[in-house]
C-alpha cells in the first residue's frame, strides 16, 4: 500500500474546514443578514490581496491573467446586479440585509462546483503529479471563476458599506433636526 502524499493529507485535514465554509456560504448567500460593520471590510482587503497573490503566481502565465480579469469584470456586473435585487432593511434591532436567493444558489454551485472538479482533477485523474499553488493559477477556468466570485463580492461589499453610510448619515440627520426642534 502506498504511503499517501503530504498533499493528500493536508486536503483530508482541511476538508471539514472547506465543508464547514461552503456550508456558511451557501447560508450566508440565501438567507437575512445583520449588517456587520467588519465583515465588509474584511472581504475588501482579503479578496484583493489574494488578487494580487494570484498575479503573483500566474507571473509566467501573464495571458491567463485575461481569464482572471475577465471573471473580475463579470463578477463585478454581479455585483451590481445583486445589490438591485437585494432587500435592505434598517430596523431598530439593527441592519439587515437579504441577498437574492437566485443569484446566492448559483454562485454557491458554481464555487462548489470548481472545488470539486479541482480535487477530482488533482486527485482522481492524475494522483502522480505534484500540486501546489501553481496550479490554480495556470488553470484559466479557476482563474476566471475566483475572478468572477472575488468581483461580486468586491462589489457587493462596496455596495453594503455605501448602504450603511447612507443609513447612519440620514439617522444622524433625522437626530439631529428632532434636536434642532425641541430647542
């Protein structure tokens, strides 16, 4: 019996993390949401870093990159898609936020999607070869497929914190006119 790669085992270590965050993804893209005031901020600095990681990797691939921008130009159309058809509600329990379930379901496939066919072409077709980093960025489909989910939610969350300035801005001047009154 052949002794199993430190790539193989890695993959067995972090597949209950993957399934544990696709799961909160899929959550996350179909249902109501609070408003967190750093979650938006958080997938603002992430996606872009692992944008420029990514360039970095695909450095001898640069006409792969095109993959990569083209998935990003998408994403982004998404993006603003998605915040039309999202229902945002400021309520006195906080603000909230529902994404469309549509457009959540098939992102979460299409994420899902690319994670399986990528363990099944790393592990399934041909086990022999070595895998690293590499080979998510010379891969044009992986590529584009980040681009287009790093896009929507580069987007999505631009839109989220412009809402919640907007939010905020008409409840301090709501405020400040009813302070304004009774003086």
């Amino acid at each position: 019996m052949q002794t199993p790669s430190s790539s193989t085992l890695t993959l067995l270590v972090l597949l209950p993390l993957l399934a544990w965050r696709v799961h909160a993804r899929f959550r996350r893209m179909v249902g109501r949401q609070r408003l967190s005031r750093v979650r938006p901020w958080i997938t603002l600095l992430l996606f872009p870093t692992l944008i420029l990681l990514l360039c970095f990797a695909a450095q001898n691939h640069l006409e792969r990159l095109w993959w990569l921008g083209g998935g990003l130009a998408l994403g982004a159309l998404l993006g603003r898609f998605g915040l039309g058809k999202t229902k945002f509600e400021p309520t006195r329990q906080g603000l909230f936020y529902t994404p469309n379930m549509h457009l959540g379901i098939a992102l979460s496939t299409l994420f899902l999607a690319r994670i399986v066919y990528r363990l099944v072409e790393a592990y399934a077709i041909d086990p022999s070869q070595p895998h690293g980093i590499d080979d998510f960025a010379r891969s044009p489909l992986t590529l584009a497929v980040f681009g287009l989910l790093s896009g929507y939610y580069m987007v999505y969350a631009i839109g989220l914190v412009r809402w919640r300035a907007r939010v905020l801005r008409a409840k301090r001047q709501r405020e400040a006119l009813k302070e304004n009154q009774r003086q």
